[in-house]
C-alpha cells in the first residue's frame, strides 16, 4: 500500500479523483452530444449558446446575423417575434407562417438568457433592470459597456462594420457563440483589444 505525506491511503485518493473525472465527464456529455466536445465545454465556460435551429437559421438568418436567444430574456423575445411586431421589423415586414413563427418563439424562449448556464447569457440578465424588455442586444448595459471603448470611427463610421448589431463583422466565431476578445477582428484595422 502506497501512502501520501499526509498519511491518507494512495488507492484511496485515486480512486476518488477517478470518480470525480467520471462525473465530470457524465455532466460534459450532454454538451457533447449536443455541440461538439471541445465547442461545449469552451462555449459553457465563456460564451452563449450557438443557434441549433434550422427554421430559426433559415428564417431569422436570411436577412440578419440570426442572433443567439441566449442575449435577450424571454420578455424581449415574446414582443419581437410577436405577429404584430414581425410586420413592422425594425422597418422590415418579417411576416412568417403561423405555424414557423410559433416554432421559432418556442425555440427562442426556451433558449432565452434566463434559461442558459452561459457565461456571458448570465451577465445579460445581470445587466437588466427589473421588467426591463430590451429590443435590441445592442440596447442592453452589458453590450453598451463591453463595447464603450472602441471608437465610432470602427464602428458607424466603418462601411464594414455600419453598427453594432453585426457582429459577426468583427466577431470573427460569433456563429459559434464564441465573443471573446481574441477573435475580434475589426475590418480595415485588424485585431482589437482593450
């Protein structure tokens, strides 16, 4: 039998330190299965989640970033994609089938900011007042504040960039739910950091 300084049993301590990787690994699989190994334990641990809907995709993403549900709370989600809302879409008519329109608010709102255990879903909600129903990510105190410092020149006044609300513009893995800083690169200047 092997012993530690401390006098506990060696085998002892292994075989708890085996468990524990077990669990782990058990909780680590529904991310697995659901959005790659790597891509779920770094999306977990930093990002929000990745969109994972195909009429959502189809729809939202044919004329606009189709933006992760993780960065807006269920009260947001339910006044855009409302009928009413989706005919005047940001000066837009976004009109959809009843039956998709129903399938892509299910889909957001189960997925919306509250629901999430990412990190940066989680902030959002920090962020937001009580009752408050943010229309646009971009509206919302944690985005204003993690972008404050870069200067409008790279922004608005970027024919590249035109606004915040693209950001997959800059936000080279945006799609995978990925922001952090080491993947922004700001077209015509190149990488950012604060």
């Amino acid at each position: 039998m092997v012993w530690t300084k401390d006098g506990e049993n060696m085998n002892t301590k292994l075989k708890y330190k085996g468990l524990l990787l077990v669990l782990l690994g058990s909780l680590a699989l529904p991310v697995a299965a659901d959005e790659g190994w790597l891509d779920g334990l770094f999306a977990r641990k930093n990002g929000v989640a990745a969109v994972k809907n195909a009429l959502y995709q189809e729809e939202c993403g044919s004329c606009h970033f189709p933006y992760q549900p993780g960065w807006l709370p269920e009260r947001s989600w339910q006044r855009l994609l409302s009928s009413k809302a989706l005919e005047d879409h940001f000066g837009e008519n976004a009109e959809l089938d009843e039956s998709d329109r129903q399938a892509i608010l299910d889909y957001v709102l189960a997925n919306a900011a509250e629901h999430s255990g990412y990190k940066r879903s989680k902030k959002i909600m920090h962020s937001l007042r009580d009752g408050e129903t943010p229309l646009r990510i971009t509206e919302t105190r944690y985005i204003r504040r993690k972008h404050h410092e870069i200067p409008r020149r790279l922004i608005e006044d970027n024919p590249k960039v035109g606004s915040l609300s693209n950001c997959d513009s800059c936000h080279t893995e945006a799609a995978r739910g990925n922001f952090d800083e080491d993947t922004v690169r700001i077209p015509g200047y190149g990488y950012w950091d604060d």
